[in-house]
C-alpha cells in the first residue's frame, strides 16, 4: 500500500515537472521568437529609414533626410543586438555609420546656406549636438574645427546682409567685413576646407558687387582660379566663374 502511494506521488510529480518543462520549453520558444522577430523588424526598419535618408537627401529635401537619420539611430536597442548575433552578420550599420552620415548632412546643408549667404545658424546647432554622439577623437576635432569656423561665417553673412540693407554704407564696415572673413579664410586654407573655401570666393564677390569694390572682385578671381586649379571644377565653382563674368 505504502509503495502504490509512493509510486502515485512520484507519478504526480514526474508529470509536474514533464508539464513545467514543456511550459518552460515552449516559454523559451515564444520569447526567442518574438526577440528574434521584433529584431529583424527594427533591422528592417533601419535599413528602409538609412535608404530613405539618402533618397531625400538627393531630393533636396535635407531636413527629412536629417530625420530618418536621427529615427534610424533610435533603432539600436537590446532585440537588435539579439537579432543581429543570431543571423551572426558583419554587414549592418553601426551606430557611429549613421552619427557620421548626420554630421555630413549638417555639415553639407550648412554651407549650402553659406553659400547662399543665408542663416546656417539651425544646421550648426545640429552639428553642435552631434558632438557628443561622435566615438572618434579626430572626427569630434575635425567637427568642432568646422562649426568654428561655419559659426565665424554665419557671423559674416549676418554682417552683410545688415550692411547691404544701408544706406550710405561706411567704408570701414564692408573693410573690417572683408579683412575678418579674409582672416579666417586663411584658416580654412590650412585646415583644407574646400567648402569654407568657395563660401570665401562666394562672400568676395558678394561683397565686391554690392559695395562696388573691384579689389575685391580681383581676389575672388585669384582665389577662385587656385581652387578649380587644384581640384577642377564642380556646380558652384561653375556658378561663381558666372557670377564673376556677369
């Protein structure tokens, strides 16, 4: 009697313990699943907003290029990271792939408005926040050396579109204008910053133009002819030799 009661009990618990592992089993199944899936989903995700951005970026359309970047970025989590193990890929974006391609857009759309000579003042605050975001030392000081002088540059623009709305405009305004923007650009020669570069050309002869200063229509000239010399010529070299024989 006492080993039927025995053999009943251990029965009892032998089916526990088969129905706990296969709860566990099929617990274990269903989390690695839904890991696994959610994963391959931000994956997708990821990748679609990566291609999205270059898409619109080609549109001219920045600032929506901007944000897919940024939503793509917020993509990266613990169910990634499983996914990513599992299908064992050396292929994906890393974090610091799209933190890089940010800067690039702000730092392009910055001296596109440059260029312009309109505010660039949004774009440098978003490179700005990139700072931090940025792993590589040289890349964060190349970044800091560029907003520097973006920030110097949009100074300039700001002067000169102030000073063009003047009547009567003072000499040593536009002379003072001029010799900081010629300082730094200087800077830029030696930091080899094409685009700082052209924006210079672009602000000469804005400013030859509008205050009536041959001087500074020949610099703008000099200048101009050493960069497409050196590098050949592109859209807005081909715009400011236009600009310069109009």
């Amino acid at each position: 009697m006492k080993n039927t009661n025995l053999n009943k009990r251990f029965g009892k618990v032998a089916v526990v313990l088969v129905v706990s592992i296969v709860i566990l089993a099929i617990g274990g199944f269903l989390s690695y699943n839904y890991a696994y899936n959610s994963g391959k989903e931000l994956q997708d995700k990821q990748t679609q907003l990566w291609n999205d951005a270059f898409v619109y970026f080609s549109q001219k359309q920045p600032e929506r290029a901007y944000l897919s970047l940024i939503d793509a970025r917020l993509t990266f989590c613990d169910m990634l990271d499983f996914y990513r193990k599992q299908v064992a890929s050396d292929t994906y974006l890393t974090k610091e792939d799209i933190n890089a391609a940010i800067v690039l857009i702000c730092q392009s759309e910055t001296y596109d408005n440059l260029f312009k000579l309109e505010s660039a003042s949004d774009w440098i605050q978003k490179a700005k926040d990139e700072i931090g975001k940025i792993e590589d030392v040289d890349t964060r000081n190349e970044l800091n050396s560029f907003i520097s002088r973006a920030e110097e540059a949009d100074k300039f623009c700001a002067k000169y579109r102030e000073y063009v709305k003047t009547e009567n405009l003072p000499d040593e305004k536009y002379q003072e204008l001029v010799k900081e923007s010629l300082k730094v650009g200087s800077k830029a020669v030696e930091a080899s910053d094409y685009d700082y570069t052209i924006f210079e050309v672009r602000f000469l002869i804005a400013c030859g133009k509008s205050f009536d200063e041959p001087i500074l229509i020949s610099e703008a000239r000099k200048q101009l002819y050493d960069i497409t010399t050196a590098s050949g010529e592109d859209e807005k070299t081909k715009l400011l030799w236009s600009l310069l024989s109009n």
